[in-house]
C-alpha cells in the first residue's frame, strides 16, 4: 500500500491485500478505496453520507470552523466526527480540518470492523487499518529518491490503527513546510492525521528533522513517526522501515 494525497491517485493500484476485495466510494469531495472481506460499497456509502451530512451541518452553522489554522474550542454538543476533529487539532496545534481525513476513514472504518475480520481504509493518503497479520505501507514522497522506495512494517498488535501523511510537495493538503513526506502513527487516525500536519509544517530543511520529531514524539498517544526532507529520512518511534522494490 502506498500513503500519500495526490490526484490522480495512481498509488492506489499497488494497494492490495490477498483475502480482501478493494473497492472505491467517493461522495463529493471524499474519495476512499477500502479493502474488506468483501465489496461493502453500499454500506460505506451510507457511512460516508451520514458523517459528511452531520460535519457540513457544523460548518453550516460554524463557519469559522472550515478555515481555522488554530484549534477549535471545544464543543460537547458538536456530533462525533467533528468532536474527535476538534480533539486531535487540539492536540496537535493546528486548525481541526487538518484531522478530516482520517477521522472520515476512521469513522468509516470502525463500523466495517464489524463485519470484516480485517479493514483499510484510505482517504487521500490518510489510511485505518485493523488489520490481523503484518502489512507494509509504502511512503510516497514527491520527487524524492526514497519515495515508494521505503515502506513501514506495520504490526497487527498495533491495530487499530491510523496512518497519515502530510506533504508539502505532494496532493492539495496545506503545509507550511518543506517535507517531501510527513507520516505520523497513532491509535487514532484523526490525531495521525492533524499531527502529521503539524509536523510537516515544522520542517523547512534537513537540519530541522531531529527537532520536529523531538516535538512529534512529546504528544500523547503518537506510536511513532517519519520524515522525508529530500534525499533524508529520519524517524521516531515504533516505526520497522523496510526496503521496497
């Protein structure tokens, strides 16, 4: 599998997982392909759907809350996915949009896991996995050399688990900074998602790799990170890089 956020999503013909069936649902600006026991087309349909319907009614009413580059205050009565956004900006430090994507393939996600012994969902390079035997996910990374050229080694006893990468060379996701890639780890793919962002946004030159993972690996719950500036890799955490081909 390969994470990243481009159009078009050509890494997605490199995702495949034997014993699942890939299929893609895409509903306005949202566009998964998911891997499951079996095509669950209608029934993510009908998850997406809810949640977009339930996050636009938000920022119907909260504007603000589509453009914020700063934590949103808390909101009690806010519904799920926007409560679980809100919480992984505040974490993270940055606006709670910076968590959509994972938390729509984490929403998603976590309902399938019901009905599928094993479930990945990616959103435009945001990816939940529950998974029961080890995967390998490769890390697109622009015009870097290492770019799908070095995967992660994910564990099943992470799972469930969120994978995210901010680029400020690769897709439409805003960055501030200059990493070819930005991946972050954690249980929860909303605050993989919004971490991600903020680390990528703290790199500007190799020389600042050491010190973003140094803040990355400070936030609560975070299993592990990496950063690709160029032709440098550096990474944190439970992370088992692997060689790809």
């Amino acid at each position: 599998m390969t994470t990243a956020a481009q159009e078009p999503r050509t890494y997605r013909t490199r995702m495949t997982r034997p014993g699942l069936k890939g299929f893609r649902v895409a509903v306005k600006e949202t566009d998964l392909l998911v891997l499951a026991a079996r095509d669950f087309s209608p029934e993510v349909r009908e998850i997406v759907i809810q949640e977009r319907q339930q996050l636009e009614a938000y920022i119907a009413g909260h504007p603000g809350f589509l453009s914020s580059l700063a934590p949103w205050p808390p909101d009690p009565f806010a519904p799920p996915v926007v409560r679980e956004m809100i919480e992984a900006a505040a974490v993270a430090g940055v606006g709670p949009m910076a968590a959509v994507a994972g938390a729509l393939a984490a929403r998603v996600g976590r309902q399938l896991a019901l009905l599928s012994p094993e479930v990945i969902v990616e959103n435009g390079g945001d990816i939940f996995l529950a998974i029961t035997q080890p995967a390998t996910v490769a890390l697109l990374a622009g015009k870097s050399a290492l770019s799908q050229r070095v995967g992660l080694k994910l564990d099943p006893s992470l799972s469930p688990l969120g994978v995210c990468t901010s680029s400020a060379t690769v897709g439409h996701s805003l960055s501030f900074g200059r990493a070819e890639a930005a991946c972050v780890l954690a249980p929860s793919p909303a605050l993989a998602d919004a971490a991600a962002t903020a680390l990528g946004n703290r790199v500007q030159s190799p020389d600042t790799i050491g010190p973003a993972l140094e803040w990355v690996a400070s936030l609560p719950e975070i299993l592990g990170a990496v950063l690709i500036v160029g032709q440098k890799l550096g990474a944190w955490g439970r992370v088992e890089l692997v060689p790809l081909t």
